[in-house]
C-alpha cells in the first residue's frame, strides 16, 4: 500500500491552531492547515530529492510565463 502524503501532524496542528486568536474564521483555520500540508509535502520533495536547481526553476518559470503571455491564452 502506498504511504498518504497528504496527512497532517496533529501535534502540528495543534500548535498553528493554539497559534491562532480566540476569535477566527474557518477561512483562516483552513488556510492554515492548506499552508501546512503544502510545506509538509516541500519538504518531503526535498528531503527526498525531487527538487530543482536555481536554472532548472527559472527555465520552468520562463516556460510557465510565456504560456501566459500567448495572445491566445485565455487565462
């Protein structure tokens, strides 16, 4: 079976949520948790090598913003 990555830490969590003010939207909570799983998972890529060099990222990016600037893209 293969290993979930999408899985938080709860003592993690705890700490963003203890983090938080007494009073907070569920918008704010949710962003949170969002951020969390989001450096989780970076940090899982990095730790196992899935990452890019400075002109790897800027080669990629490039691509990405020229794809965006097409006429014909409509966003």
């Amino acid at each position: 079976m293969a290993k979930r990555t999408d899985l938080l830490d709860k003592k993690k969590v705890l700490q963003s949520i203890k983090s938080l003010p007494d009073k907070f939207g569920v918008d704010d909570m949710v962003d949170r948790m969002i951020i969390l799983e989001k450096l989780e998972r970076a940090i899982a890529d990095s730790e196992a090598g899935r990452t890019y060099t400075l002109a790897e990222a800027k080669k990629r990016l490039m691509g990405v913003l020229m794809t965006l600037a097409r006429p014909d893209n409509s966003g």
